[in-house]
C-alpha cells in the first residue's frame, strides 16, 4: 500500500477538482455566513428575552417558512436544467428571466394572501395577548418584501453554482449580514424591534442586486425578465412542484414548533430560536458548501453516464464521509456546549437564568446532527434523478412525524420536548428517504 504522506495527499486534492471545490466553497461559504450567526446573539444582547423579540421571530418565522417552500426548491432543481440548457446551447438568460417574472407574481399574491389569513387566524392559533398578536401583524407586514428578496436570490445563486461559480453566492451573505447589524446597530435607539425587521430588508435587497448584476458582469447570461410561458418552463415548474408541496409540509415544522412554544410561558418563542441557531452552525459552516458543489458535480457526472449504479455509490461515500464527519462535530459542540452557550448569549440583556435553558433544547437538537447530515446527500440523490415525487412523500412523513412527537414530548418535557422531537423525526425520515432513493429508477 502506498504510503499517505502529506505530499501525496496535497497531491489527491490538488488533482481532485470535486474535492478543491468542497474546500473552496465550505471556506468562502463559513465567511459568508458566519457574520449572519452573529445576529440572534446580538439581537439577544441588544433585546433581550420579551414578548417583542417572541412577536419578530413569530413573524420572521412565518417569513421563512415561504421562503424555505420555495427557495431552496428552486435553487437546487434549476442546477440540471441549467446544465441541460448550456448542452443544448440554449439561452439561459432567458429561461432564468421567465422563472424571475412569473415567480414574482406569484409570490406577491402568496405574500398578500398570507397578511390577510394572519390578520383573521393570529389570534386563533397563537397565546399571545392582544398587544403582542398586534406588534406580531405589524412586523409581519414590514419584513414580508423578504419573501421575494430570498426565493429570487436563491434562484440566482443556484444558477451562478450551475455554472461552477461558487464564490460569490458562498460569499454574498456576509454583505447581506454586517448590513443587516448596521441598520440595527443605527436604528434599534429609536425604532425598537421594527428595526429588525427593516435591517433584513435592506440586507437581502443589497444582497439582491448584487446577484442581479454579477453573471452579466462575468458574462455567464444576460436575464431577460418575461411573464411567457414555454414547455422548458413548464417541465421545470412540474419538476420543482412536488418538492414545493414538500417542502410545505416541512416548512410547516418551525411554524408549528413556534406556535406550540406560545402555549408555554413568555419568551420560549425566543429561547427556542436562539438555541436552533446555533444548532445551525455545524449545518451551515460544515455541509453548505459540500452539498452545493456535490449536486453540481455528480448532476454532471450523472447525466453523461446515465448510471444509477455509479450515483448510487457516489451518494453512499458521500454519506458516510458526511456521518463520519457529523459525528466528530456533534461530539465536539456535545463537550463544549456550556462556554459555547455562555459566549453565545451571557451577556446584554439577555437573563443569565435561561442559560440552561438553551443548554439542554442545544443538546437535543445536537443528537439530530448525524442524520441530518446524511439527509442532506440523500436529497441530493432524489433531485439529481429528478424523483421530487418521492421527496415530496418524504417530507409530508416528516411533518406528521413532528406534529405527533411534538405533542407528545411538550407535555412530557415542555419546551426541550420540541427539540427532541425534530433529532427523533430526522432519523425516521432519513430511513425513508434512503428507502425511496434505492427504488428509484435512473
């Protein structure tokens, strides 16, 4: 056996393109989103734990919830049909500018139609007293332009990785973030919370334009924004809408677990969002980039050899590199999560006294890390094959999962049962997800 010396292995990678366009993009990628990790624990400093910061993340939750129906969708599923496109020397521009027109009506309509069903089914749903259902409205109406803003910088950005440029849709959030902090930093005296709200504005627009401007500047297409419809437009709109219905369902799950979180005592909306981000930092800084270079990479190695066989084995490697590495994290933040926690959060005006609070809703959301992880590759594989049905049965498994631990595990456990319930609902669904992706047909 040959053997491994530092030489050698610099070697692999150096001749490995997939392997340098990981590092490369899990690098640029950590910066990119780093500084956005900062935000909650400056908003816990600046706001502390009150019934304003439970109504912004209500509402912002609410605001991710769209988004997450339909911005990852497209940014995934437009990589193959991008690079179908380029094959066939079609106008990308075109096809992107068609997608951007008729989304943006549609997310206008979905954007109005949530206000209006929020105005009639808040006080319903929610334990909220009548001033915080009403701060709940208001911010829901001022941060609602991010909706638009996040599907339509998603869909740029996984066109910008359809084409191997990974560096500035890796890199752009920290734009969006430190403008973000700036405009809280500026404003948060004078308009409280509802600066909060306008700061992710300001940051994902700028982030927005940036997106718009950049692939006609490194000359990758020219959009031409359209409200036509074409049989390529209809086949991606077919493709994404079963992984759209899906992700309805999954995106349902934070929804849910915030309105379950108001039936408990103030400030547990917040107390469960501030421990969820930094469950996500493993998510973010480790897997963003593998994942988003994985899907570009073996979508083209996939569909030059048309073999189910070699996908599936390349799914598999991935996975257990991804577990293996999952598990070195999930020990890691396991061991430190008392000083990761007390830096975090012990400071400002967030209360010292719902530190362990946060500590144990953080282990438990940690012991979902694994299969998360390999979630993440397995997904990958059903997109590639284009079987978004399969998905899409997955994730409404998911949601019923979660709805029923949920329930269960809150009267059991109060507010640490909601996170129990997401690391037990991750690894059901994982099971199922590989099983649909092994009867899947290439």
């Amino acid at each position: 056996m040959k053997k491994l010396t530092l030489s050698t292995l610099f070697a692999k990678v150096n001749g490995s393109l997939i392997i340098k366009d990981i590092i490369a993009t899990t690098f640029w990628s950590s910066i990119g989103k780093s500084i956005g990790f900062l935000i909650p624990l400056f908003i816990a400093a600046w706001f502390g734990v009150t019934k304003q910061t439970d109504a912004f993340f209500f509402s912002y939750g609410l605001i991710l919830f769209l988004s997450s129906i339909f911005a990852p969708v497209v940014e995934s599923v437009i990589v193959p049909f991008i690079a179908e496109a380029r094959s066939r020397n079609e106008d990308v521009g075109e096809f992107l500018g068609r997608i951007l027109g008729l989304s943006g009506l549609g997310i206008i309509f979905l954007s109005v139609l949530l206000l209006v069903a929020m105005k009639l089914f808040l006080p319903v749903f929610t334990r909220f007293d009548p001033d915080s259902q009403r701060m709940t409205f208001i911010l829901l109406a001022e941060t609602i332009p991010l909706f638009l803003f996040l599907v339509w910088t998603s869909l740029l950005s996984g066109a910008m990785n359809a084409y191997r440029k990974f560096f500035f849709p890796a890199l752009s959030p920290a734009f969006r973030a430190g403008l973000i902090l700036l405009v809280i930093l500026l404003l948060k005296n004078r308009w409280g919370v509802h600066a909060i709200a306008w700061g992710y504005n300001i940051g994902e627009l700028f982030r927005l334009a940036l997106l718009l401007l950049l692939p006609r500047w490194m000359g990758l297409f020219s959009l031409k924004i359209s409200f036509q419809m074409d049989e390529k437009l209809r086949d991606f709109l077919k493709t994404s809408s079963f992984q759209v219905f899906g992700m309805i369902a999954v995106g349902l799950n934070p929804v849910i677990d915030k309105i379950m979180a108001s039936w408990l005592k103030e400030g547990s909306v917040s107390l469960l969002e501030y421990a969820d981000r930094l469950y996500s930092i493993p998510v973010t800084f480790f897997y963003g980039g593998f994942v988003v270079v994985l899907l570009s990479h073996l979508s083209d190695r996939y569909y030059k050899t048309q073999s189910k066989q070699r996908l599936r084995n390349d799914i598999l490697r991935a996975s257990k590199a991804i577990g293996l590495s999952a598990f070195f994290v999930m020990m890691a933040m396991a061991f430190c999560h008392e000083p990761i926690t007390q830096l975090a959060f012990g400071r400002g005006k967030f209360p010292l006294e719902k530190l362990k609070e946060i500590r144990t809703i953080f282990l438990f959301l940690l012991g979902g890390l694994i299969p998360y992880a390999i979630h993440l590759i397995v997904v990958r594989g059903l997109i590639i094959l284009k079987n978004t049905k399969a998905l899409m049965r997955a994730l409404f498994l998911k949601n019923a999962i979660k709805i029923l631990l949920n329930l269960l595990l809150i009267v059991l456990m109060g507010l640490s049962g909601i996170a129990l319930s997401t690391s037990i609902t991750g690894l059901l669904t994982l099971l199922y997800i590989w099983y649909e992706f092994e009867k899947s047909e290439g």
